[in-house]
C-alpha cells in the first residue's frame, strides 16, 4: 500500500518535470499510462491480500473460540488460581496500554503596544496574560507480554509491568472492531488500562475478554451462545466475501 502511494507520487512528480518533453513526444504518454496501470494493479493485488490474510485470520479465531467455548475446558497455567476460577486462554504479543499525559499548552493573550526592538523581536508593553492548559491523554504502549483469560479475571505480565483485572471489580469494558484494543475499567485502579493485539497471533483480547466477562456474570450457556453468534458472523461475512 505504501509502496503504491510512493510510486503514484513519483509517476506525478514525472509528468509535472516532463511535461514539455511530452508535449513533444505525445507517445511517451502510452508509458504514462501503462506505469499508472502497474501501480494500480499493484495497489489492487496488495489490498486484496491483506483482506484475504485477515479474513483466514479471523476464520482461524471462530474456530478456536469454538473449541474453547464447546466445555470451557481449564488449560494449564502457572497460575496460583482461587477456588472455583480456571484459565480460559491464554496469548502472547499482547500490548499493555495507559493513558499517558503529552505536556501542556501555553495560550497567551496580550493586552498592550507592540513595540518593535530589532528588526526580529517584538516587545510588548503594557501586560499580558496566559492559561497552562494540559494536553488531553492519548493512549500509550508501555510494555508487551502475556495476557492471561480466566472465568474470573484477566492477567498479564509483561518483562517491565504486570497487571489484573478483576471481574467483580469491573466499572467499564470496551472494544472496538474485531476485538483488536480491549479498554478495561476497574475499581481498584484510577487509569483505564488497555489490551491491544492483531488476529495474526490469537484471539483479539477484545473478544476473549468479552466471553470471559459474560461467562463470570451469566454462565457457560451465554457466553457459548455470544461466542456462537460472533463464530456465525465472521463465517457468514467470509463466505459472503468468497462468493463475489
């Protein structure tokens, strides 16, 4: 995709240098096109590829999520569990993300003459005023590691940090398109927190840490009918894809 947006720049930036030489030589217009016909075929197949790898992706994640969901059978962890939790699911290449300040802006306003000391600078005379207004929060990688899905929490651990979320303690979830950032809300801990990691390599945190969160507070039976809903949908999305 970035290689086709480059290569578009550089046809454009040739037709604006070579401009007069193609009014002279109108046949030169034919390799014009054909560059533009390349790059555009280029994009194309670059696109469909990565929709492709995305759709076998997300297959991937239905049917693991339907093997998991089927007995939410306990998988082995080294985990001190408490009585009555088991661990779902576990994955790496997770990030761990918090909301982190950017600093502070300063607006001024004055009130006064302007008088012109060099030909540069200019002083004001007569006062000023000014507000320090905090930037707002953006959200921040500060480590990656493991995240660990049990029916009453989420783990993980990471080589600089280490987190929980509890369940019973939980304030606010969230997730976006495809489970890919999951942001987790608890009551023992002031800052959002945030789960983010691709299809490539698991299921999305989002969409494990929705089932998790629906096994603790309604039961096997729906969360297994959530995730069956989420397994039809992306099949039923994928053959709708392969059949255009």
């Amino acid at each position: 995709m970035f290689a086709a947006i480059i290569g578009f720049i550089f046809i454009l930036f040739l037709i604006s240098s070579a401009g007069s030489w193609l009014e002279q030589h109108p046949e030169g217009w034919f390799l014009v096109i054909l560059c533009v016909g390349l790059i555009a075929g280029l994009w194309y197949f670059m696109r469909k590829n990565k929709i492709e790898n995305n759709m076998a992706y997300m297959l991937r994640i239905a049917d693991e999520l339907e093997t998991i969901t089927e007995k939410f059978a306990p998988i082995d962890t080294y985990l001190s569990l408490r009585k009555g939790e088991k661990a779902i699911y576990e994955r790496g290449s997770v990030e761990l993300r918090e909301y982190k300040g950017t600093g502070s802006s300063i607006k001024s306003a004055n009130a006064g003459v302007i008088v012109r000391a060099t030909n540069n600078i200019g002083v004001t005379v007569g006062g000023s005023n000014g507000a320090i207004t905090p930037n707002p929060e953006e959200q921040t990688t500060i480590d990656v590691g493991t995240a660990i899905f049990t029916n009453q929490r989420i783990l993980f651990a990471g080589p600089n940090h280490a987190r929980e979320w509890e369940f019973d303690k939980l304030i606010n979830f969230s997730t976006g398109d495809n489970g890919f950032v999951a942001d987790i809300a608890v009551s023992n801990r002031t800052r959002v927190s945030a789960l983010a990691a691709d299809s490539a390599n698991g299921i999305t945190p989002g969409i494990m840490a929705s089932i998790c969160i629906e096994l603790f507070q309604d039961g096997e039976d729906a969360a297994r009918s959530s995730a069956q809903e989420l397994i039809n949908d992306i099949r039923g999305k994928a053959a709708e894809y392969q059949g255009k």
